[in-house]
C-alpha cells in the first residue's frame, strides 16, 4: 500500500484564534476548510498542515515545517513580534523552534543536503 501525502495535524483550543494566528505565521489563509472544527493549509512541495478544534487535546501537538531560507523566515517572526527559539545551525539542518497560543510545538527546518526533506 503506498502513502500518497501526509497531513500534520494539531488540536487547538479555539479555531477561530487559531486559524488567524497560523494565517500570519504561514503568510496565507487556510486553502481548506472541509468541515466546521477543520482548517487545512497546503504546501507547495506536498504535504498539508491541518488544525482541528479540540480543546480538551490542544497543546500536545508538535510539527516541523520544511522551509527554503530559514533567515527569511526569522526576520519574518521578528516582524511578527512572536517568540521563538535560536537559530540553531547543524551541520544538515538549520532550525527555528517555536510554540504556538496553545502550546503546541513548530520546528522550522532548513536542509542543507538534498537527500533531506526539502
């Protein structure tokens, strides 16, 4: 049976909040929403970031989310004012780390070799 994508998905407290603050943070509205509690966003190279409301599991949550420049994307959190971690800098991957309103956990990563996730 092969995997044809894969979809992250995070539990939030509030949709709504939540929806709005992942819209700054991605750059761009959600692309779907297939159901009321669900707000989906697509990416470029595959994959699909989805949040759905449920309070009772928001925060447990933690993704990593491929990026191309990962400088870009530190002076766009600057512009932002949101809180994050250092840019961390190994030898295949750089690395931005962050939480979101409700608790869940986002590690920006850029490869640096193209066997990597990219």
């Amino acid at each position: 049976m092969p995997i044809l994508n894969a979809i992250a998905s995070l539990a939030v407290r509030d949709l709504r909040a939540a929806s709005a603050w992942y819209a700054s943070l991605l750059d761009k509205e959600a692309d779907s929403r297939p159901m009321p509690e669900v707000a989906e966003w697509r990416f470029d190279r595959g994959g699909w970031l989805q949040l759905y409301q449920q309070p009772e599991r928001a925060g447990g949550g933690s993704v990593t989310l491929a990026v191309d420049d990962i400088e870009l994307l530190a002076t766009h959190l600057q512009q932002l004012n949101v809180a994050h971690g250092a840019l961390t800098k190994a030898a295949k991957v750089h690395t931005i780390m962050l939480t979101d309103p409700d608790g869940n956990h986002i590690a920006f990563a850029q490869a640096l070799e193209h066997a990597m996730a990219r």
